[in-house]
C-alpha cells in the first residue's frame, strides 16, 4: 500500500493556439514529431510495441531535463478521443530513479473565451521512493514549455500540417 505522505499530484494548464484535436492528435498518433517543435527539451519518441494512437503501446521518449539527457519508456494506458485525452504510465527510466511510480496524463479543451485555441490540463499523480525526494515541478514545467512551444508554433501561423508533423 502506498504511503500517502509520499503519494502527490501536480497539475498545470496551458493556454496554446492548436486546436485541442490538433493537439491530442500530436501526442496520440504522432509523438515522434513532437521534437521537431521543441528539438531542445524533445528528442525523440519511439514505438517499441504497439502502434502509435492504441493504447496499450509501449513507446520511449527521449528528453532533456536538468540539463541532462534521459530516457522514459512508458505504457499509454488510456486514450479518449472524445475528450482529447491520453495516459501514460511510466515502466522504465530515469523518472523510476526517483519515484516508485509516475502517471502524466494530458487532456486538451476548447478555450472557454472563444478565441480559440485551447487550454491543456497536465496532471502527474506519483509515488515518491522516500521523503527526501522533490516533487516533480521542473518536469512538469517541463511539459508546459513544451505545450506551449507547440502553441508558438501554430501562433506564428505554422500551417496545420507542419504543426502535427
């Protein structure tokens, strides 16, 4: 059973200018393009079973965080297209140093003050090792930086097609 002392959540909103689809789109079919809009945080996704937009896949991201390259191999455990959503559980990697277990789930919505756009909701729900370790707030500063990089892109009038691959 896991201590709740050492079980938390952390959650964050984004404001970007994709589309929610568009951008439920890029992390369900296509997340190895999401290091073409962000290179520097981003470097790459690759699928090691499964096909990309199924849950159940096994993919492994590759990013950079605190400066130091790592490595996430994660289950996407959840998919709902309806409301552009997606689940992953991490099962190997360098999170797993740190914590005994890491879900970041992501929904994007339509931007309530119809301007379009849309607002993307990060949440990390964890189990820490053991006290002494931090909450994850860089990580997830992490995945706003990259929504939004994802955003400027699309605000600088990136066409759709370039946007999602």
């Amino acid at each position: 059973m896991a201590s709740p002392a050492l079980t938390s959540k952390l959650e964050a909103d984004v404001e970007i200018k994709a589309t929610p689809e568009q951008f439920h789109d890029m992390y369900t079919s296509k997340p190895h393009h999401v290091h073409h809009t962000c290179g520097d945080k981003v470097q790459g996704c690759e699928l090691l079973e499964g096909e990309w937009g199924k849950a159940s896949s096994i993919i492994t991201w590759r990013y950079v965080h605190g400066g130091k390259d790592r490595v996430s191999k994660q289950v996407i455990e959840a998919i709902d297209h309806e409301k552009n959503s997606i689940t992953f559980r991490v099962i190997e990697g360098d999170v797993l140093k740190e914590y005994k277990s890491f879900v970041t789930t992501l929904q994007a919505s339509p931007r309530s003050d119809g301007s379009g756009g849309s607002v993307v909701h990060w949440s990390l729900e964890y189990e820490k090792l053991h006290h002494e370790i931090d909450h994850p707030e860089t990580l997830l500063q992490l995945l706003q930086d990259v929504s939004d990089e994802i955003g400027l892109q699309k605000q600088d009038g990136m066409p759709k097609k370039e946007l999602l691959c």
